[in-house]
C-alpha cells in the first residue's frame, strides 16, 4: 500500500514557482466583492513556501474586478479610458490587500506592472529579468499584473498579453521557472465540458497537446475576467514547449497549492513524462 502511495505521488520540482490566480478566485462571482478569505489563504501559502525556500512569483489578475467593488459598479464599462481607470484603482486596493495579508506572516512583496513590449526588447527584457532575480534573491515575493492602465491593443506597440495566463506563462519561462500553477474556477482539464456533459472525465496528466484539444476549449466562465480554457491551454504549451511544467487546479483554496507540490495528483498536471521520471531518478 506504501508503494502504491508513492507511486500515486507526482514528482514536482519547485526551486523556482509561478503562482497565477485569476480574477474568477478573488471575486465573490454572486456578489463582486473581494474575497478577503482567499486573499488571506494565499498570502499563508506563499509564504509557508517562501519560508521553505523556495522562491515564488504571484501573477495576480483582480485589478479591474477590484476596481468594480471599490466604485460599487456591478458590470465593465464598454470604453477602454473607463476600464484602465478602474484598473488603476482596482490596482492600489490589491496591492494594499496583498501587502497587508502577506506582511501578517514576515513575509515583503514588491509590484511589478508589465506590458508584452517588456518581453519584445532584449535590454528591457533583461532588465525585467534582472529585477526579478534581485527580488528572489532577497526572498521578496514579486506580485506581477499586467499594466492595464497603459496597455491596449489599439496602440502601435504591441503592449498586451491578452491575458494573465500568457503573461505567468512568459514570466515562468523568463526566470527559469520549475513549475507553473495556474489556479482558477475550474478543477482542471476535461475530456469535454463539465457544465454540459455529466460523463465529463478530469484529465489528470497532459503530455501533448493537439489542435483539437485548444480548438474545443471553452471562454471565459465569469463576467469578470477576460481569460478561458483556451487561454490556459496556451500557457500549458507555452510551459511544454520550454522544457517546464504546469499545474492546473481549482483555486477557490489556495491552499491546495502546498498539497499540489507536495505531489498529490490534484488537477492537470501538464509535462513531459521524461522530465518527471528524471527527477524521480528513474
């Protein structure tokens, strides 16, 4: 029985880890208001890792979301100035949160606001880069969003990510990252959609990804996010593609995040068997 626990066990590796949660986990989807106990649960967790030793990156999205509660409006505004202004509030509020929750057990954060021509130019790349190793190494936890406030597709450059799972995905490459999280509304992949098909089956490890698979996914389940499956599927390839791996789990308790790397087989776990048996030694 021994045996057959550990070999129920994954192998995760996380020197280094990526931590994304979306905006479906910080708002109360009923009533649009911050969800103070899912804020508090995550700042523990990175931080019992950050304790351990291991260096954690927040990609954070919420700053719209938050943006919402705090101007008490229960929709998006349609015009772009309207939604980087929310952005903008929403932004301090998440952080005075995340500084407040996190700074309750030892632990510093630090904010970094990113948009996609950071990754597009080789020395303000390096900068980045540059930046995120000074944080780790002074065992600062970076909460990383994208810059809403300043990005939009209808610039010249191109300033947007579309979304904050290509965003951690590109931030995890960036730093060498072990391992990716992405913590959402869903429990993980499915060979079809859940919400429609009762005999929906969890794919527990993904190894390759085909154009079916992307081409099938579902949007964005909440009215206040901008992600989906598709967009999380993009990461995971982005991941597989740079020799790393991700997990994707239900994030309603962030706690499951010390439970996914202690290897119990919680949500998708997408990698390549060959990196996993390595580690494991075999």
């Amino acid at each position: 029985m021994e045996e057959q626990a550990m070999q129920d066990k994954r192998i995760i590796k996380y020197g280094r880890v990526v931590v994304k949660i979306g905006t479906s986990s910080l708002i109360h989807p009923a009533t649009g208001k911050v969800n103070l106990q899912t804020i508090e649960r995550l700042a523990y967790t990175l931080s019992a890792l950050n304790n351990q030793g291991a260096q954690v990156v927040l990609v954070s999205s919420g700053a719209i979301g938050v943006g919402l509660d705090r101007m008490h409006l229960t929709a998006r505004p349609e015009a772009i100035a309207q939604q980087q202004a929310l952005a903008a509030i929403g932004q301090m509020e998440l952080m005075n949160l995340y500084t407040q929750r996190f700074s309750d057990y030892g632990t510093q954060v630090g904010q970094l606001l990113l948009t996609h021509d950071v990754f597009d130019y080789p020395l303000s790349k390096q900068h980045a880069l540059d930046t995120f190793n000074a944080l780790l190494d002074q065992g600062v936890v970076p909460i990383v969003n994208e810059n809403d406030s300043v990005a939009t597709d209808e610039l010249d450059h191109h300033t947007t990510f579309g979304d904050n799972d290509q965003l951690s995905a590109m931030v995890a490459t960036l730093i060498g990252a072990d391992t990716l999280i992405v913590l959402s509304d869903i429990d993980g992949l499915f060979d079809k959609d859940p919400n429609k098909f009762a005999d929906a089956h969890l794919l527990h490890e993904v190894e390759h990804l085909s154009a079916s698979v992307i081409m099938g996914a579902g949007g964005t389940s909440t009215r206040f996010g901008t992600g989906g499956m598709v967009t999380k599927l993009r990461a995971a390839e982005r991941m597989l593609a740079g020799g790393g791996q991700m997990v994707l789990a239900n994030g309603a308790d962030p706690r499951i995040v010390l439970r996914i790397l202690a290897g119990e087989r919680l949500g998708t776990w997408f990698g390549h068997r060959e990196l996993e048996d390595a580690v494991n030694g075999n």
